[in-house]
C-alpha cells in the first residue's frame, strides 16, 4: 500500500523538505483571498474585489479601506493549526524534518511548534513602521482603527506581508530553493504539483521520493513518486 511505503520513506529520511499548500490553511479556517468560494460576496461587501484590496497600491491610496478588509478578514481569521501541522511539528522534533516552506500567512507551521519554517509571503504576526523600522504586535494592528499608526512617525504601520503588485523576498527564494535541493525526500501537502508552490521548487528536488497528500486529483500528479488522494490533516498524522 502506498500508506505503508510512505511510512517507511518518513521513518527512514534524514532530509525531508515539506512544500505546505494553502488547502492546508484553508482547512484550519483561514481565508484564501484567491479561492473561488465566496468572492463574489466579499467584494459587494467591500465593493472590490479581494485581490484588487489585498494590493500594495491600496494599501498606499486608500489606506482605511484595505485595513478593514485586513483586519476582518484576514487578522481575525487567523485559523487553529491542525492535525497537520502538529505532524509536521513532531516530525521535526524528530529530527528528520528539516523545512516547511509555505505561502500561507498565518504562520500556522510555527505556532504547532516548527522552528524552521520559511514563509514566502510574510505572517500577520509581524508588523514595522516604513520609515524608523519599529515593530508591532498583531494585537496592536487589530485594536487601532481604523488606521494603525506608527505611534513614532505617526504614518500607517506596515503587515510584513507580500501584497498583490509586489515581489516575492529573493533571500526566502534561495533559501526554500536550497532546502529542497538538498532534500532526500519532498513532501507536497495540500496542493497539486501544478500549483505555485510546488511548480516554483519542484525542479531543484534531484531525489526519488516525491510524495504528494492532497485531497484534489490534478492531471500533474503523475510527476509524484507517490501520493494519497486525501486531506493531509487525515493522513499525516498516521505516517510519523
């Protein structure tokens, strides 16, 4: 069974490397701003479309506007980890995992107790002044409203996230990319092989031992060296 032969990769790996999709967040109640489910209502609530507020040239021209689609709905959806991610926490307290790369902004991988974890996009937990570099709690952007402000240089404090219009880090880049590479064993949980994630770092992996746990079935599946068709969140937890 595949189960059975991906347990004994899990237990016999000294290097894996977990590319964690955002199915895997979305699970734990955390919004995907992206997802086909319920835009339509989000943006007559807000009049925009989400990917349009979620931007950096809103978040500079109209200020008000993108900190109460923030603060509702990403700050206060920022999720419970999960089965999952308590898996990947005691697979590295086992010492076999090395990494989890991830979009997701919630930093769900290190609040279950990762320690190495590389997230592309940033987390709403951390938060700087552009101008004197001062740092702020999640507690404080959600409490001050409906601008928060640098209580310093009094201009908009800034979430430490990649927003629309904007380019990824290319330090947190080279870094998942040289994780992966040196990896015995990628494990892809909750998105398919063509998604962004695992299309950016699939082609620096040179093992054998791609597996892949995701609930949806994608026509690039066929690329993993062995899958499971499930949620990860139901699954994991049983190889470790």
């Amino acid at each position: 069974m595949q189960a059975d032969r991906i347990k004994e990769i899990i237990a016999g790996s000294s290097d894996i490397v977990c590319l964690l999709g955002l199915k895997v967040s979305m699970d734990c109640g955390c919004l995907n701003y992206r997802q086909e489910d319920g835009l339509y209502d989000l943006e007559m609530k807000y009049g925009y479309a989400p990917e349009e507020i979620f931007s950096a040239s809103f978040y500079n021209t109209r200020p008000r506007q993108f900190f109460e689609f923030y603060r509702n709905e990403i700050l206060n959806r920022p999720g419970v980890p999960g089965p999952c991610h308590q898996a990947l926490a005691r697979m590295e307290q086992n010492g076999n995992l090395k990494a989890v790369i991830t979009r997701e902004l919630f930093s769900l991988s290190k609040r279950a107790g990762c320690r190495h974890v590389i997230e592309l996009h940033g987390s709403i937990y951390q938060n700087i002044c552009p101008r004197c570099g001062k740092k702020y709690t999640i507690d404080y952007m959600k409490k001050n409203t409906p601008i928060p402000l640098c209580e310093k240089c009094g201009i908009p404090v800034r979430p430490s996230v990649r927003l629309m219009g904007e380019m990824l880090n290319s330090k947190a880049i080279a870094q998942a990319a040289l994780e992966v590479e040196k990896a015995d064993t990628l494990l892809v949980l909750g998105c398919h092989l063509n998604a962004h994630l695992a299309a950016n770092f699939l082609p620096y992996y040179k093992g054998n031992k791609l597996i892949l746990i995701n609930e949806e079935k994608h026509f690039m599946d066929r690329r993993a060296d062995y899958m499971i068709h499930e949620k990860p969140g139901d699954v994991l937890p049983g190889l470790i």
